[in-house]
C-alpha cells in the first residue's frame, strides 16, 4: 500500500486530475447494471464536490430495465445520459468496467492523448486503456463499495441519497449481501450512519420478474442439456434474452455452473454463472476464463469468479463446446454428456 501525505497516492493523483480538468465525462459498461449506474451517479457528486468548476455529464451505452427503473425511483434519470458518443473531454473517468471492449460504441470515443481514470471491482483485463489510472478493488463486491472507500479516505461524507445509492449498489451486486467482506460490511454501516436505510434499500431492488424473464428462466431449464465434470453437474442451455438470469436459475435448481447463450444478429451472448461451493473448491475464475474463451473465438468476455459474460461472433454450438473444453481443460476433469 503506498501511502503519501498520510492518504494514499491513488487518491490524490485522482484529486489532482479531477481539479486539473473542467469537461469530465463518466460512462460504464453496456447495459449498464444498478451498481454502474448509481455508481456513476455518485463519481459525478463526488467530482463536482472536489471541482465546482467543471462540466460533468454522465453517459452510459444503455441501461438495463432494472436499473433504469432503480434510477426512475430515486429520480436521478435526468442526471444520467442514455447514448452511443461521448462529447470531448480532459478526463474520462470509467465505473465499474475496465475493458474498453465493453463499452460499446462509446470506445472510439476515448481518446489516447486525454487522461482516464477506472475506478472498478473487475479483475483487471488485456482491454484496459494504457494510459489509465486505475483504482480496481477485486475484492470488492460492487463499485459502490470501491466508491465508498474512496470516500471516507478523502473524508468526503456523503449526502442521505448518496449514501442510499452506494448501498443499494453493493446489495445489488452482492445478491444482498450474501458475499462480502468484514471491509464491506464496515462500509454498510459507515452508509447506514450517514442517513442509508437497509429495509428501503431492499424494497427499491425488488423487481417483481417480468413475463419474458419468467418464460426465459422456464425455457432455459426445458432445453437443458446436462453434463457431469468430475463430481460436478454442468447445466447448458439457450434462450432468446434474460441469459444471465436464466444461468443463474439453472444454478438455484441445483447445477454446479450453468451456460446460457443466447444467439442474435451472428453475435453469441454466453453468460455463465457457477455456486459458490464449486468457486472455492475448483478455484476456477469465470471471469477469466471467459476472457479467453472471447479472445480464442474473436470475441471479448469478463466477469467475476463466479458469474461472467462473453459476447462471440460465433453459433451457439461452437461457443458452448469451446466452454466446456476450456473448463474441462483448465480442472483437468473429463466432460461426459448425462442423459
Ligand atoms: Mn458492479
């Protein structure tokens, strides 16, 4: 850990560069989930708190449903620019994602010769600009908790709507706290002492499921084929959309991991998602595999160990098998087909 002047040195070339600038630009990952969203929500607080002086718009490559309605509810929409270009910037700040690959179209945006800052809780990936400064917390369960560190190191207290964004970022990503750290929870109640309320927290995420996530969830399980690696049990299957909930449906039946992909325009979206007990005893990363599988197969993909997404200009046949020997490759157990 480096420390300079008693804070630590990340965080006051982060100062330095957001008062050196007067156009910031903050943007996150496609589909842009709860946690970027009120995370880019908070960056652009926290930034015009360390520099009034500067135009800050937040754009994002589009949000999904549930947190365009999160936002909705807290009434920060009109804060929050849906779009495929970024204006010119001196600082690009980007939140929750560190692979310029899954910024979309906003990537021919972003310039070499201007600064970038990534302040992210993804494992760091070959897609990330060089010339950024990254402040990256793998360890931590949402960027929401990253932003909350940085925080309370630069002694900025957030305000009551900003500190019920950061901890509905963090329950967002960790599926309500069932994964975090002692550091997490000690940022829950640093929130929680700023005026946050869990129970609200809670009832703004609550989504009843929509009809097509239902069906797809349903037709997900009714095509699935199973195989058994080792002692695990692998569950693959495809849908028309919602293929990261699907996966994660296919592991709550009881699959040790679970690939969903869904086939559209000639693009794969290959999302996977494994249970907790086959993270700690395989040790397998998702995630980085995942980016492989993307790189193997001129495709990108990331994530975390135990939920990831690749997206592939392949069939989803070609996708799936390249899945499965990869896994079975990397635990060196044997894939068979269970009938
Ligand atoms: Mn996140």
């Amino acid at each position: 850990m480096i420390v300079y002047g008693g804070e630590f040195l990340k965080e006051v070339l982060l100062i330095k560069m957001v008062r050196g600038a007067s156009r910031i630009v903050i943007t996150s990952h496609q589909n842009s989930d709860v946690d970027a969203v009120l995370s880019c929500y908070v960056a652009k607080r926290i930034v015009n708190e360390l520099n009034g002086r500067a135009t800050v718009d937040v754009i994002t490559p589009g949000m999904n449903l549930q947190a365009r309605r999160v936002a909705e509810s807290l009434g920060i929409t009109i804060e929050i620019v849906e779009g495929n270009a970024l204006p010119q910037y001196d600082l690009c700040l980007l939140l929750d994602v560190n692979n310029l690959a899954h910024i979309g179209s906003l990537k021919d945006y972003v310039v070499s010769d201007k600064p970038v800052v990534i302040i992210d809780h993804h494992r760091p990936s070959i897609g990330m600009p060089p010339n950024a400064l990254s402040i990256i917390d793998d360890d931590a369960v949402a960027t929401a908790e990253v932003l909350c560190d940085i925080m309370i190191s630069l002694g900025l207290k957030p305000s009551k709507k900003e500190a019920q964004c950061l901890l509905i970022g963090i329950l967002s990503d960790s599926r309500r706290l069932m994964i975090g750290t002692e550091k997490t929870l000690r940022d829950v109640a640093f929130l929680l002492s700023h005026g946050a309320s869990l129970s609200e927290a809670v009832a703004t995420l609550s989504m009843p499921m929509s009809y097509s996530e239902k069906v797809a969830r349903l037709k997900a399980s009714q095509r699935v084929s199973l195989y058994s690696l080792g002692q695990w049990i692998v569950a693959v299957s495809n849908v028309g959309s919602y293929e990261a909930s699907a996966a994660r449906a296919l592991v709550d039946l009881g699959a040790d991991l679970a690939a969903v992909c869904n086939e559209l325009n000639g693009e794969v979206r290959l999302c996977a998602r494994a249970g907790e007990d086959f993270v700690k005893s395989t040790g397998l990363h998702l995630g980085e595999e995942l980016e492989r599988l993307g790189s193997m197969m001129s495709g990108s993909g990331g994530g975390h160990a135990s939920a990831a997404c690749a997206t592939i200009p392949r069939r989803c046949s070609e996708v799936i098998e390249g899945f499965l020997a990869l896994v079975s490759n990397k635990l060196k157990l044997p894939i068979k087909k269970i009938d």
